[in-house]
C-alpha cells in the first residue's frame, strides 16, 4: 500500500512533540504557561490531523467510486486509532452511497507497546453486523493490507443505494461513539451501537451482500460469488472485540445487540 502523506519519521516527531507539551503542561504551575503549552499541543493535534495519510480503502459497489479516508499506518499511539480523539478529521467527500466505516485489525501476536491510551480496533479478523446488512439494498465490501509494524488492518466498507437515517447506522471504525444527524443535517446527539457481529463470512457473500477485494490490490477491484473463495473466509484469529491500553492487549465479550448512549 501507498500511504501518501507524512512519513513515519515526522510523524513520530509530532507525538513526541505532544508527549513533551502534554508532560510540562502537566507539570507547570504557572498559568500563562499551562496555556502557552496547551496551544502547542493542540497545533500538534491538527497537524497531525491535516497531514494524515488519505488512503483508498474500498470502492462502492454501486458508482464504483474508490473509499478514500484518513488513516495512520504508522503506530497504535496516533490519534486515528484512539477510542475517544482529541482531534477531528476533515475526510475526502465519499460517494453518496457510503455509509459507515468498520474494520479489524491483526497484530500478529505482537504486543501493541506504543498504544497508551484506549484503542479498540475490532477483531482479529473480518466480521460483518448483520442488523446493517438487514437494511435494504445495504452492502459491504472487505479488503486487508499489511502495515509497516507487521499488523493487518481490514476494513470493512457499507455502502447503500438509498441510505439509511444517521440513527440507524453505527460508529465507524475504532471509536466509541458517534454523532447521530437529523434529516437537515443537523447534530442530534450522540450513539453507540453494540450490534452482534458474524464472522461466518461466506453465506454473506454468496448471497450478495458482502463483497472483498484481493489483499494489498491498489486497483481496489470488487470481486464476490464467480471469483472463487475469499481470502477473508476462515481466517485465523480471535473473534472478540480487542482492547489495547497500557501497552497491553484484552479481549471483550461479544456485542450483544441494541445501543448504548455513552454520553447520557
């Protein structure tokens, strides 16, 4: 994959940057200086935001316009993957037939060291939600693809031809939450869903509705049933949420279903 944009080495220069402001805002006593700090940090914050690879990580099934979305390659301690972001991405504008992002994420056995804060990347391996795939004319496309620490992420791309209200969608991939819109557009809360995932992947594609692309293929080319067994189907890899916080890796109970309000 070509991830265009900053290269690892100033981005490893931008966290260390917002470690450094972070720990002598913490450590200051003095007023002025605690905000003369929090402003560094927070320019910090939105350069890594606006510099950011944009990366094509799927392709509609219905205009056959490529997916492209922000996306840090680089290490589980950026921002991008963090449950709850301090930053706020401004994102290529998608097909008017996107509608969510999620994906999984395989580290391989390595242990996740750089990711301190909250990070909840899916799976292990590619699951779909069903109560999505309920929704008509709703589809969903796979595609996986190495990172430069070894780890595979996979995204996991819905698409409708008449999309759905924000309310019955669901938090895009590795955050908690998200902003749920009224028919204006208009910001109307906040949600989390917890629906039941399904990793049992190849009925889903034999009757249509779950599409993939080849690992690491920068052609994005759709492919389904005619095309031979998926390269996501069976996959090794634990089948919970996973957790990494504290340099540490957990594993959550399956989603049981509904919706959670975490911002109550």
């Amino acid at each position: 994959m070509d991830f265009a944009g900053i290269s690892a080495r100033d981005r490893a220069e931008l966290m260390r940057k917002h470690l450094e402001y972070t720990n002598q805002r913490l450590a200051s006593k003095d007023k002025d200086e605690r905000r003369r700090l929090e402003a560094l940090r927070d320019g910090v914050r939105v350069e890594y935001a606006d510099r950011l690879p944009r990366v094509p990580l799927s392709r509609c099934p219905y205009c056959k316009q490529p997916l492209v979305r922000a996306f840090d390659p680089y290490g589980l301690d950026g921002f991008w993957w963090h449950a709850v972001s301090p930053v706020q991405f401004k994102e290529p504008e998608p097909c008017p037939h996107f509608a969510v992002l999620l994906g999984a994420l395989s580290l391989h056995g390595r242990p996740p060291r750089e990711a301190q804060a909250a990070v909840e990347p899916g799976a292990e391996v590619p699951f779909v939600v069903p109560r999505l795939l309920g929704i008509e004319t709703m589809r969903a496309v796979c595609f996986g693809f190495k990172l430069p620490a070894g780890d595979t992420a996979y995204p996991i791309a819905y698409f409708a031809e008449s999309l759905p209200p924000s309310s019955e969608l669901h938090q895009p991939w590795t955050k908690r939450g998200y902003q749920v819109v009224n028919d204006d557009g208009v910001p109307a809360g906040w949600s989390t869903k917890i629906d039941a995932w399904d990793f049992d992947l190849a009925p889903w594609i034999e009757r249509g509705q779950l599409l993939w692309i080849e690992p690491e293929d920068a052609a994005l080319e759709l492919k389904g049933t005619g095309n031979g067994e998926s390269p996501y189907v069976g996959l090794a890899g634990d089948r919970q949420p996973q957790r990494f916080q504290r340099g540490e890796r957990m594993l959550l109970p399956l989603p049981a279903g509904g919706t959670a309000e975490p911002y109550d």
